[in-house]
C-alpha cells in the first residue's frame, strides 16, 4: 500500500519550496520523493 502511494507522489509533480538542504536530504535520500525544488522568496524561520 505505501509503495503504490509512493509512485503516486512521485508521479505528481512536487515542489520542495525550501532552500534547506536538511529537508532536501530527508525527502530524497530517506523517504526516497522525487521532487523539483523552488526556494520560497519569504525568509524561513
């Protein structure tokens, strides 16, 4: 069930709109997420 929800995910176009490689790390290498990633222009805190 979670690898067919997994496939949907990554087949749907997500955007990481996050300048923080610590999230970028976390979706791609242990969640394993494809995704595009665009910063946010707002400050992150």
């Amino acid at each position: 069930m979670l690898k067919s929800f997994m496939t949907h995910l990554n087949n749907c176009g997500i955007v990481l709109a996050s300048k923080s490689s610590r999230r970028k790390r976390i979706l791609e290498e242990i969640v394993g997420l494809k995704f595009e990633v665009i910063p946010s222009r707002f400050e992150e805190d």
